[in-house]
C-alpha cells in the first residue's frame, strides 16, 4: 500500500511539473527558433504595380496574387549546368508547397535569346513543370519584365541571369534572397517559406549536388 501511494505521488508530480515545463521548454524553443528566423527578413522593397504575361499566354493579374506569398527567380538558361540545378530545385520546392494554395512560384526569363517562350516551355516540359497549378514561367520578352525584374532586387552575380530566389511575404513585399549554388541558402528558404505554410506531413526536404547522389 505505501509503495502504491508513493508510485501515485510521483505520476501525480510528473503531471503537474515535468509534462508543464517539457511543453514550456519545447514552446519556448519553437518561439526562439521562428523568432530569429524572422529577424533575417530583410524587408527589401515592394514588387511593382503591374501584369504580366506566362509563356502560354495567360495574364496574371498582380492583384490575383494579394494573400499569397511568392517564390521569384530571373535565371537565364544560358549555362545548361545551373539551369539543370535549378529545375530539379524548382521540382522538390513545388513538390513540398503543392498542398498548399498560398504559394505562388514565378519565374522570369532574364534573356531574350536564352529565355523566350520557346525555351521556356521546353524547359518547364522537360522537369515536369509546364503544367503546375501557381507556377508560372514569364519570357524574357514579356512586357514589364524588366521592371519587375528589378523589384526583386536581386544581389549581383557573376553567374548569367540572377542565380537566386526571392521570398516575398503575403503583402508582396520582398524579403530575402537565396543563392540556388548554395544548399543552406535552399533549406533556410524552405524553413521560412515553411512557418508560413505548412509542409506535407512525414516529407522530408533534401536538397543534395549530384556528386553525394
């Protein structure tokens, strides 16, 4: 009996202190982490007022994207070897966010004799991203390009194009740039994309260079 009433005392402690501080411990952590993911946003500016037209003809209307947050690029696919890089970047990301519908994936062409509609589409085609809901591929050639190229106020590069990705928040409001050459810049995009929207449960994001494949 007093071994009963000691194991009673010490599952009654174990609810009232251990189980509280575990989930404060763990709260806390989860405060901390999100807390200092946010303090490297980086508030860049604003995306223009203006339209734009996809490869396949349609007009994306900047309205239509109020409430949703955007992952940008402007790579030129003038060099094979980070296009390559890029499409199958592009394939794991749209495969993470696909059960959301507040993520919307632009991706601009930055030359116009690389990146016009043709090679655009043949290049969507090729990964399997020609006919993604909320990814829309815009050519070089589109009107306005430039200017929202611009907006996006991508870091300079000695690569062809603008080899990064730019997170934009739900009020389109660019927040920090990602290196696609580099893989923490990749996961560090997925975890702030990610405390905005859900991930698909029990899926894990990899991102490795074809030399670890």
């Amino acid at each position: 009996m007093k071994n009963k009433s000691w194991i009673q005392i010490i599952v009654f402690l174990f609810f009232i202190v251990a189980i509280p501080l575990g989930s404060y411990y763990y709260l806390k952590k989860g405060y901390d982490y999100r807390k200092e993911a946010l303090q490297q946003m980086k508030n860049l500016g604003n995306l223009p007022e203006i339209d734009f037209t996809t490869v396949d003809g349609r007009v994306i209307v900047k309205d239509s994207l109020q409430g949703k947050m955007i992952i940008a690029n402007a790579i030129s696919l003038k060099e094979e070897r980070l296009s390559d890089e890029f499409g199958q970047i592009m394939a794991k990301l749209y495969d993470q966010f696909v059960e959301t519908n507040r993520l919307v994936m632009l991706s601009f062409g930055k030359d116009a004799q690389y990146d016009g509609q043709e090679a655009l589409s043949e290049f969507a085609q090729k990964y399997g991203l020609d006919q993604k809901i909320r990814m829309y591929w815009i050519p070089a050639d589109s009107s306005g390009t430039d200017q929202i190229m611009s907006k996006l106020y991508f870091p300079e590069s000695e690569l062809p194009g603008n080899p990064f990705f730019a997170l934009c928040d739900t009020n389109q409001v660019v927040q920090n740039h990602y290196s696609i050459k580099n893989e923490e810049d990749i996961r560090a995009m997925v975890t702030h994309t990610a405390m905005f929207l859900p991930l698909k449960p029990r899926k894990r994001v990899e991102f490795r260079r074809e030399t670890e494949k």
